[in-house]
C-alpha cells in the first residue's frame, strides 16, 4: 500500500470520499420537522423514493458544496438493516468496490440498487459490524 508521505507532493490521487451521512426514520415528518427548527436545516425531498436531502450547508445549483470538506445529509426510510445513521462514500465503480468489501471480509446487506436516473446505492456491514452506504454516480451520456 502506497502512502501519502512516500507521495512527489505534486502527485495528484483520487480516493473515494466521504459523500453523505443518511438518518433512519420511522416518521419522516417529524424527523425532518425535528431538524429543520433545532438546525436550521433545508429540506430537498427526492421525488419518487423515500429520501429528503438535509441541507445543511450552501451548495452550488449541482448541490455540491462551496466547500470541499463539507457533506450534506438525508432522512431515509429506517428498515431493519439500515436502524442507525449511515455514512455514504462515493466510489468509482460499485461492482468492484462491493468485491473489495467481501475480500476484505466485509458483508454485502443490501446489494446494488438504482437510485431514480441519478446513480446507484448499496449497503455494507464492516469488520467492525458498522453499516456504510456506497454511491455510484451513473454515468452521463453526453
């Protein structure tokens, strides 16, 4: 494994980053009413699923922040795999990601799923026994 100190500091490398964080509710009403007045926090409810992004920093008209190192969240439907809040990383390809995930002796708990015409979503438990979302932008035809 390649670390950054043995880098050229001009090197430029791409990892997968931290893209989102989601929090399971039970009554989306009352969680995103919950957030909004004690945060502040927008709402941008996603049509067709059950998926409100929290806004809780300013993003540009794409919804990515000014900021680099700033992340956004959502209120997702709490089911029995997804009880606790989930930390989502973008990667660049899910299918090897996923076959990276049970090498390392991760487990799978929900598979690769499209999300609306924006891209895909998986779900996975770590060594640790934590739940983690992946995000796969879908690809744009130009």
């Amino acid at each position: 494994m390649l670390l950054y100190s043995e880098l050229d500091p001009f090197t430029v490398i791409f990892l997968d980053k931290v893209e989102h964080f989601e929090i399971p509710a039970d009554d989306f009403s009352r969680a995103t009413n919950f957030y909004t007045k004690v945060f502040g926090w927008e709402l941008n409810p996603v049509p067709g699923v059950e998926y409100t992004r929290l806004l809780t920093i300013r993003v540009d008209e794409k919804i990515k922040p000014h900021r680099p190192f700033e992340v956004n969240g959502a209120i997702i439907k709490r089911t029995k795999q997804i009880a606790t809040p989930v930390v989502t990383i973008t990667v660049n390809n899910m299918d090897d990601a996923l076959k990276r995930i049970e090498k390392e002796g991760g487990v799978i708990i929900i598979g690769k799923k499209e999300f609306g015409n924006r891209g895909y979503t998986a779900y996975f438990k770590d060594t640790e026994g934590n739940v983690m979302g992946l995000w796969q932008v879908r690809a744009r035809v130009l």
